[in-house]
C-alpha cells in the first residue's frame, strides 16, 4: 500500500511538475517542443509568438547586433537596445576632445542628431529550415571525412546561393548543429544604416568597470540605443539622407511592472559557442590545464600593465581598453575552473563515458569515448603548445605591430595612419616587461620537444631573454613612429630582416608548420567521433532532450528571477537598487566614480529603491550580451549583459544553483534616459504595456 502510494506520488509528480527549466538553448524553430514546459514555468504565449514565418513573431524584434551581440525593436520607427559594451566602439568613433560621449554620454534630441555608424549592421532571423537531406545528397558511408567535407560545402553553396539575394540584403548560412548530425538554413535581412540615438556616460554605462565584471552585486546601466533606417521601400540600403526608420515587423511592449524572485523569465537572442555534450578528456584539459595556465599568463600581464597604470594617468587611458579585454575572459575562466572543479564534471564525464561504453558495447557506437580519449591524448599537448604560443609570444605589441605593418606594405596599403594608431596607445616599458615575462613563461613551460629550434638557439646565444629583449628593442625599426610611418614597399627587405618582424614570423612559421597541421588533422578526427558519440548520446539516453550546442544563431533560454548563494552563509538577492551605487560611489576609484548628477538626483530622495539590474537563472553566454529579457506575456523586462563568474563553466556544464545570468532592469534604462539624458521624445515612440 505504502510502496503503492510512493509510485503514485512519483508519478504525480512527474505529471504537474514541469521539469526544472534553466539549462537550455532552445531552437526557436522546434520551440514547440518546449512550450508546454515553458508555460508550465508561467510564460502565457504560444510558440506562434515566439516564432513564426506565417505571422509577425517575437523573433522579428530580435537581432544579431554587429557581429557578436543581441539587440531588440522597441518601437514602429526602427528603436532599438542593446548594452553599452556592445555600442562602445561606435560611441568611441563619435567621439573626442570637445564632445567625448564615452565620458559624457550622448543624446540625440531628434532624428536629424543621430549618428550614422559605417560598418555596422543588424541583421533580422528571416527564417531557418533544416537542409540535413540536402546537405548531404550524394553521401555515402565510404566517404573519407574530407570528401565529406567538401561534399556539405559545395551543397551548402548550393542552398545558400539559391535563398540570398545580396542586392536585397539576404543573407544566408547553412550552419551544422549536433556535430553536423544536422543542418539548418538560416537566411538573414541585413539593415546597414544603423544610427547612434543615445548612450549614458561610461560612468553609469560601464559602472564598476572591470571591478564588477562578472560580478554580483552589479549595478551597470549597460545599455546604448541605435535606429534602424531603410529605403523608402522599407528595404536595407546603405546610409543615406533619404533613408526613413524602419518599420519593424514587431516591436517589443515595454513592463515597467517590475520583477521579483520566481518571476518567468525568456531571454531571446545569439549564445556564441558552448560545449555541453564533449568527453571527459576535453573538458579535464579546460578546467586542469588550459584555464589555469592561461590565467596565471594573464595575471602575470595584468599586474605589469595595472603597476604601471597606476603611476601616470595617461598610461591608464592608453591601457584601459587592452586591460578589459585581458581581464574579461581572464575572469571568466577562473569561475569556469573553479565550477567544473566544485561539480566533479570530469569524475561525473568519466562515469557517465564508463555507462555509455558498456550500453554501447556490441552498436554501432561502441568504443567512441575510448577513442576521444586516444585522439585528446595526442592532441592536448600540441594544443597547449599552441595556447602557450598565442597567450606569451603572441601577446606582445611589438611583434604584432611589425607583423601588422609588414601586412599592409605587402598589399600596397600607407601606414602612417596604422602607427599613429598604435603609437597612440603605447607604452613601451609595459610592452618591455611582458616581453621579458611572456617569452620566460614559454621558455618554463613548454617542454624541448614544443619549442622550436630558432627559440633555444637565440636565447643561448643571448644568454637570457632580458638581453635578447634589450638587444631587439634597441635595434628594430618599429619602436620609431616616424620611421615606421615613412616605410613604403620599397622597404619591405628591411621590415623582413627587422628583428621584431623576424621573431614574430619565425613563431609564426613554426606553428603553421609543427602544430596548425596536427591540430587541423586531430580536430577532424575528434569531430567525427563526436559526430557518432552525439548520436550515441542521444540514444543512450531516450528521454532527455537534447538542445544544440551554441553557434551564434537564435535561441530561446528561460528560467526564472532568482537569487543564488555563493558561498556558504552568503545569500545574495536577486534585484540590486540605486541605494547600492550610492553605496559603491567614490570619486576616487575610477570604475565607481559616479557623474554629479546621479548623486543629486538621489539626494532629492524617493529614488532610493529604484531597480538597476536583476538575476535569473536563464542559460545564456558570450553573444547574448544586449539581449531581451522577456516576461510571461512577451514584454521587455531587461536587457542581459552578464553571468556571474561563479556559473560561467555554464559553456561546459550547467548548474541551477549558481549560473545566472546578470540584466540591466529596463526600468533602470528608462530612468537613465529621462533623468540623465532628458530624452523625453524616445517615450513617445515606446509603448508601454502598463
Ligand atoms: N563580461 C561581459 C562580457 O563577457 C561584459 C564585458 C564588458 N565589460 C567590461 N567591464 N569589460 O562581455
Ligand atoms: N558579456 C557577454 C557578451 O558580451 C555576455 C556574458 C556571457 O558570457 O554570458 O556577450
């Protein structure tokens, strides 16, 4: 009776209660699949809305901004959000001494004041259809993976000739999911006249600066707003006074209800790359070697450049933009590390790969994971040769510059604008240390049989990597603006014999020729084993859904608010307020320093509640910055920026106690547009749902 009684509760269970959302990148084209768990989680819309190609549908207010980020429509006139880190070069582009909008924010106040950007387009998901059949017409089992290869390519070519209409603006691409178990078409419209509306001052924009990074509490106003223009015909076209805002085929409603712990959450947008289905061997490398390897280069860099950062000013703004770039990522896999360490991924992998082989025994699948195994022990060494090689060599300005100059006189191209570019932003002591630091490490680290000859026999001959340094500094041509600026073709003997361009190319040779062609040879290998280790995942385990692995296309990822506990006895809360930049503000400390403004318009009172930006437990990445965060009833709530550094080996394994993804509140947005940027008129284009 009793055990009958359990049964029936499980069974129960299993029936009401949804499965626990969170992990997931969904495909918006099979989000049927989803649905009914998504509804069961609260969202209270159909997969019709999310997306369709019959009807207008969540999807067509999503974009992929640039070439790396999220935006979303907010208006019938072409409005659109998405972070300020994503708008950054092109807020930097506009501006200088006189009007540094970087510092100071900018506000058109009309139409006729924003900024066209160059180079810049957004491009809307017109459609994705899967080509697999297609795609591979006229393969046959006997195929060697490079006919293979060569086979999806000419097909591929075929498809997408077929759909894309450049004149029009369509793009499209055949992409593989599943390790090329399938593919799916994916035709894009690209607008390319994209304009400049407003952005904050960084000092809310990219608030608490690379302190906060990957961090909660946070509290960055990460948003930047840009138009979309078209022809009269509501067509892309390039940049022209003519061109009118777009009419978007569906804007988002803004909720200005707010939101609380538990509250659904949908964040709609492009995850980069993300690796959750890979063997232990891959992911033992990642957490036991290449993250902790190419963090400990990364803060030997890190403390060079911050020692002299610290003493002069000017070293501090030339260094700054380098600086977030080595520490974004430098932080990130510390948190990947530590999670794949704290969840035992690899003892759970090598479990799991030990279950696999003996269901697998006697298949088709059989073996796969011994052979991953085989091919990573071939490969990981070679691999982390080539890391070493881009983190310690590769990293030096010097080296790159000469390289970078060498490219352009090869092609015909002046140079003068390329060194006053990079002599702008230098600063030679730093670059002086890192060489020294850098090609140590290398030198340390890679055993004899990983570093090439010329290296050992120099640094013999110089007897350490100091001299060889004092040596090559002072006798290249590069450390000279003026000179470099003077080359011409008629040069390029002397650029070819420069010891800066000499040991960059030398490095370079060596990897193209003792480790690219490993590399390229095992990754083939190991991706047709995962091709089959895919496939035998699937069928090892029948009843988990399987979602793809990132690729920068569209996906669905929802959750709900919540907060997380970092660490034994800390609880943090899921929504942070103005109250904490107050808390945060020093004039002192750059990344806190707030403008007056702010300060004054909280000292009035009745703001100290105001939301800023909010946790969910959505499972996002690199991509799905600008991204829309979106309520039960499909109305923007947010826009994602962030992961806590905690949960970020969520590319690799997904845990729903500490992944959450980081939202600026768009509550937060509409404050900073009104108060700060006293951009009244942008309300009236928004509609508001309450
Ligand atoms: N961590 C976020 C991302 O990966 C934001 C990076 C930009 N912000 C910064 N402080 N560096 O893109
Ligand atoms: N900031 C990241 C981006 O630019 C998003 C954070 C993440 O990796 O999740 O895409």
């Amino acid at each position: 009776m009793k055990k009958y009684f359990i049964l029936t509760a499980l069974c129960l269970a299993a029936v009401f209660q949804p499965s626990r959302a969170d992990e997931g990148m969904w495909l918006p084209v099979l989000i049927s699949q989803r649905i009914e768990d998504m509804q069961a989680h609260g969202f209270r819309l159909t997969a019709e809305d999310v997306y369709s190609v019959n009807q207008a549908s969540l999807k067509d207010a999503v974009v992929l901004f640039g070439s790396g980020c999220t935006g979303e429509i907010v208006s019938n006139n072409g409005l659109l959000f998405t972070n300020h880190h994503c708008g950054y070069s092109q807020i930097q582009q506009h501006s200088s001494v006189e009007h540094d909008y970087l510092r100071d924010g900018f506000w058109a106040m009309s139409r006729r004041e924003e900024l066209p950007n160059p180079g810049l387009t957004v491009s809307f998901l017109e459609r994705m259809d899967e080509v697999t059949d297609q795609v591979l017409k006229g393969y046959v089992p006997s195929m060697s993976e490079a006919q293979r290869d060569s086979l999806v390519k000419v097909n591929g070519d075929a498809i997408v000739r077929q759909v894309a209409n450049p004149d029009k603006g369509i793009r499209a691409r055949v992409e593989a999911l599943y390790y090329a178990n399938q593919y799916f078409l994916f035709v894009y419209k690209v607008y390319r006249d994209v304009r400049l509306v407003g952005a904050p001052p960084s000092s809310i924009g990219k608030f608490g600066g690379d302190t906060d990074n990957w961090m909660w509490p946070r509290h960055t106003g990460d948003f930047s707003v840009f138009r979309i223009y078209a022809d009269k015909n509501n067509e892309p076209a390039d940049y022209s006074e003519d061109n009118i805002p777009y009419t978007p085929k569906r804007f988002f409603t803004v909720s200005r209800a707010g939101v609380k712990e538990g509250d659904f959450t949908f964040v709609y947008g492009c995850p980069g790359s993300t690796q959750e289905y890979v063997a232990s061997d891959a992911v033992r490398y990642v957490g036991e070697v290449s993250d902790p390897e190419k963090i400990a280069l990364r803060t030997l860099r890190l403390d060079i450049l911050r020692k002299y950062m610290e003493q002069d000013q000017a070293v501090r703004i030339q260094y700054s933009s380098k600086y977030a770039n080595i520490s974004n990522a430098w932080k990130k896999w510390q948190g990947e590390a530590k999670g794949i360490a704290r969840l035992k991924t690899v003892a759970a992998k090598d479990d799991y790969e030990r279950r696999f082989s003996a269901w697998a025994a006697g298949t088709a699948y059989e073996g796969l994971p011994e052979r991953l195994h085989g091919l990573y022990a071939q490969r990981n060494p070679v691999y982390r040769a080539y890391e070493y090689y881009t983190e310690t060599v590769r990293t030096v300005e010097l080296l790159q510059f000469a390289n970078q100059v060498k490219t352009a006189l090869d092609a015909g191209r002046p140079v003068g604008e390329l060194a006053e570019s990079f002599f702008k932003d230098y600063y030679q002591p730093i670059d002086k240390e890192i060489f020294v630091a850098m090609l140590e490490a290398f030198d340390r680290k890679m055993a004899p049989g990983y570093k090439p000859a010329f290296f050992t026999e120099q640094l013999a001959s110089y007897g350490s990597v100091a001299a060889w340094r004092d040596a090559l500094f002072s006798r290249s041509l590069f450390t000279d603006q003026k000179r470099v600026s003077a080359l011409t073709k008629e040069d390029l003997a002397a650029v070819t014999a420069d010891p800066a361009f000499a040991l960059y190319d030398a490095f370079y040779q060596w990897y193209r020729s003792e480790l690219q062609p490993v590399i390229t040879d095992l990754d083939r290998e190991i991706r047709l084993a995962y091709r089959d280790y895919m496939r035998g995942q699937m069928a090892f385990e029948t009843d988990k859904a399987f979602y793809p692995d990132a690729n920068l296309t569209l996906r669905v990822a929802y959750g709900h608010v919540a907060g997380y506990s970092p660490s034994d006895a800390v609880y943090y809360s899921p929504v942070s307020t103005l109250t904490g930049i107050m808390e945060k503000d020093n004039p002192e400390i750059f990344d806190y320093d707030i403008p007056q403004v702010l300060r004054d318009i909280y000292a009035q009172g009745g703001h100290e509640a105001q939301p800023v930006c909010f946790l969910a437990t959505n499972h996002t990445s690199g991509g799905n910055s600008g991204s829309p965060v979106i309520n039960a009833d499909g109305q923007l709530i947010g826009i994602n920026f962030d992961r806590v550094w905690e949960g970020t080996m969520s590319d690799i394994v997904f845990d729903p106690d500490y992944c959450r993804n980081i939202s600026l509140d768009i509550r937060y947005l509409l404050f900073v547009m009104r108060e700060i940027g006293h951009a009244d008129w942008l309300f009236d284009e928004m509609v508001f749902a309450d």
